[in-house]
C-alpha cells in the first residue's frame, strides 16, 4: 500500500518599505566611508626601479611599510588623503584595471611625463573631465583626470 503525503507552504509577499531598511536591514549594509588605498603589483626584485619611477619621477611621497610587512617587498606611497601600494608578485598580466587620479594640473602632469619619455594613451572622452592614461614601467595602467569647471 503507497502513501502519498502532500505538503502544502503558504508564503507572504509583502513589500520592503524605507522603514525596514532603515531598521532591521540596516544592521546588514556596509556603511563606507572612503577609499584607504589603492594597490597594483610589480615583479618580486623591482623596488628600485619603481622607486625611481614613482618617486623620482611622479613626485610620490614614500611612506614606511609596517615592519610586519617589509618581507613581503614593495613600497608604500601617501596620495593626497588615500595609500598606494605597490606590491610585489611573481606573475604579471595585462589587464584593464586600473587606478584613476583626479589631479588639479592635468596639463602640466601630461608635459611632465612627455618630458620623462613616459608615453601618454589618449582615453575615450566622458562628459566633464579630461583624462589620458599611462603605464608604469611594469605594466600598470594608471589614470589621471581632471573635472571640467565649466
């Protein structure tokens, strides 16, 4: 003899409101409040030449690594209220990833790195910046931009 058991589940739809969000949602969201840093890899060993190139020649301000940290190689840079780090990795690959700084120069910034033989990558155009992008001496695309005032 077969016995068939049926089940039956009654669900309730019911909308999210502004208020359940605000409360018990709102222990579940994460709250931001600004970037810390940025960080793009370099292979193992080239410390120096990206010292030379972010330091010498962007004008970076070198900060120290935690000592918990310095094995692991790279360098640590301050930028306006954000940290750049740049690690250290056996493999490299190109991709479209990317940091993107706004700046206050930004002609100045492209004849400074003309002058320093770095080659300067023209971007699509976006409304209310200016932009144009470069790579480091590792690969690393990075961007600069400046918002349009009028």
């Amino acid at each position: 003899m077969a016995i068939r058991i049926r089940l039956v589940y009654k669900v309730k739809v019911s909308k999210i409101t502004d208020d359940d969000i605000k409360g018990k949602f709102a222990s579940i969201m994460i709250k931001f409040k600004r970037l810390n840093h940025i960080q793009i890899c370099i292979p193992k060993g080239k410390e120096e030449e990206a010292r030379r190139f972010y330091t010498d020649i962007i004008g970076l301000k070198e900060i120290p690594k935690p000592s918990a940290l310095v094995p692991n190689g790279g360098l640590w840079y301050q930028l306006a209220d954000i940290q750049f780090h740049i690690g250290t990795e056996d493999e490299q690959n190109k991709s479209k990833r990317h940091p993107a700084f706004e700046v206050e120069n930004l002609e100045q910034a492209r004849k400074h790195l003309e002058n320093h033989k770095v080659p300067i990558k023209e971007e699509t155009a976006i409304p209310g910046q200016n932009r144009f992008s470069f790579t480091d001496p590792f690969g690393n695309r990075i961007e600069l931009l400046e918002l349009k005032t009028s």
